[in-house]
C-alpha cells in the first residue's frame, strides 16, 4: 500500500515516485540527500527486521537532527545485549551513552519518552551480562502523580512495584519476563524503595534512580552518598513533573546546580527533539512549554 513512503514524503516534505526498486524523488536539494540515504539505510535494514512506521519514525527522528551534529560530537557507542545492540537514535542519546562509559554518575534529565530509562537499563543488562556488575538495584521514589491510590496489598517489592513498570517493562524486554524472574528470585536485581536506602552502601553495583525529580534535596544527598567501589548510577527525571508536596524543593532541579561542574560527574539534558515515541509526543511537549513559557512572561 505504500504506506511508508507516503510517511517518508509527508515528513521529509518531498515527492517519491517508484517503479519496482527505482525511485525518483523530487523536492529541495537538502531534502533529496537525506530521503535517498534514509531510503539505502531502509533497504539495508530489510535484511535483518521487518519494518514499521515505529521504526521509520525512529530513523526520521535521526535524519532529523542530523544537521545538528557538531564536530565534536561523542562518538556513537552500541550497547551489545543477547537481545541485540542498542544504539542512541539522536545526538543527546550518544552522548548520554558516552558519558555512562567513562563516569561513575550520570544524571539523565528531560521530557519523556527521550530513552532515559530504557538507555539506562540496557547500559545495566550489559554491565551485567559481561561481568562488570554483581547486581543491578533499581530504586524509585514512591510519590504518587497527582492522585492518592491508598494503601497497596502485599510485600514490600509488590507494594513499590507498579512504580517501577517502566524500568520492567525494559527489563523484560532485554532479557524475557522468565529471566528477571529468576534474578529477582536471586536478588541479583534488586527493588529498594528510596526511603529504605540510607545506611548502605553498594559496592559493584548498576544503580538506577527513575523519577527523580520527585526526591527531596536531603533523599538526593542520602542516595548519592550510597555509592560504593566500582559501582555506576544513574539518574533519571524530568523537572517538569515535579509530583512533591508544596513547599517541597526537588532534589534533581537542586542537585543539578551543586554538581554540573564536579569532575566524574555527568549531566545529559535531554530534549523534545530527542522524544523517540510517537511523533505527537514532541509537538505537546513543545506546546506545554511554550504555554509555561508564556505564563511566566506575562507574570513579569
């Protein structure tokens, strides 16, 4: 039905034509470049996976920021998994996958769906899988999104649990639901509510820290200070989804001005350009913070 090449004209703004396997597409010189590797990079991928109009979006997103590319850019590192390599799709992706390489912290801040999260958990699976990591502790405040759900049945892990779906939902996806059942069954991976951090410390260890804008300044202090010999962290949030009490300063926007310039430290800001999920995704975003934007400017 041609359905993908009328993805690719609709976003690239140009005309494709084709019979059988030749193409002529017409439109600005720009425009023809990047439609042309776009279409040999496709036919490439062929070989390997089926298409999709998610997998075109994703390489429309990369085409996308091509020309954003500097010089100095980091260079592009594959996260190899038994399930396959992961690769960032933009420019703050690699970075952001540079930067876990060679720090010990590593702060992914921005909107969501930009791959803070799922970035961060295939860059522990591999930790993992090649022996660089006994564990992998996963740990999330658990603060509510603007709405009380109550008392939550069962042990503890099954209690913090639907508050760390996203970092499962990656998990599974990376290993199968079978395997990190055993490992949890292991305590190999490991789910430890924020509040039950203070007094460890985590030697050898992958650990992640989602949602955290939604930490206080003194929880930040509290998890950063558990870091032991030859551990990573990461940690995720976005500062625009502060869900904390009023009054309550976040511990990530806090957090972000004492150490942006500490060495063994890395920030990776992430933006809506970066969003790799439905396109739609990126124009709300944009649209919410212009209309944020707007509010502070006609309060001053």
């Amino acid at each position: 039905m041609d359905r993908h090449l009328r993805q690719l004209e609709r976003y690239m703004g140009v005309e494709i034509n084709n019979r059988g396997n030749n193409f002529h597409v017409s439109g600005s010189l720009k425009s023809i470049e990047l439609t042309q590797q776009l279409l040999k990079e496709m036919y490439a991928t062929t070989e390997t996976e089926p298409l999709s109009s998610e997998r075109i979006h994703l390489y429309l997103q990369s085409m996308q920021l091509e020309d954003e590319l500097v010089e100095d850019a980091a260079d592009e590192v594959s996260i190899k998994t038994k399930r396959g390599l992961i690769r960032g799709r933009t420019p703050n992706q690699k970075l952001y996958l540079s930067n876990i390489q060679e720090h010990d912290v590593n702060f992914g801040i921005g909107p969501a769906g930009t791959g803070k999260t799922y970035l961060a958990v295939a860059c522990a699976v591999a930790a993992m899988e090649q022996d660089r990591a006994r564990r992998l502790v996963l740990v999330r405040p658990a603060v509510e999104a603007g709405e009380k759900l109550g008392f939550l049945p069962g042990d503890l892990v099954q209690k913090v649990d639907p508050y760390l779906r996203p970092l499962y939902d990656a998990l599974y996806e990376m290993l199968g639901f079978e395997k990190v059942a055993k490992l949890i069954e292991r305590n190999v991976i490991e789910v430890a509510p924020l509040a039950f951090m203070r007094g460890r410390t985590l030697n050898e260890a992958f650990i992640i820290l989602d949602e955290a804008q939604n930490t206080t300044i003194e929880q930040m202090k509290m998890f950063l200070t558990r870091i032991g010999f030859n551990s990573t962290a990461i940690i995720t949030g976005d500062i625009t989804q502060v869900d904390l009490p009023n009054g309550k300063q976040s511990g990530l926007r806090h957090v972000i001005d004492i150490l942006n310039n500490q060495t063994g430290i890395s920030f990776t800001f992430f933006k809506s350009k970066d969003v790799v999920r439905h396109p739609l995704v990126a124009r709300i975003l944009d649209a919410y913070e212009e209309h944020e934007q707007n509010q502070i400017d006609n309060k001053t």
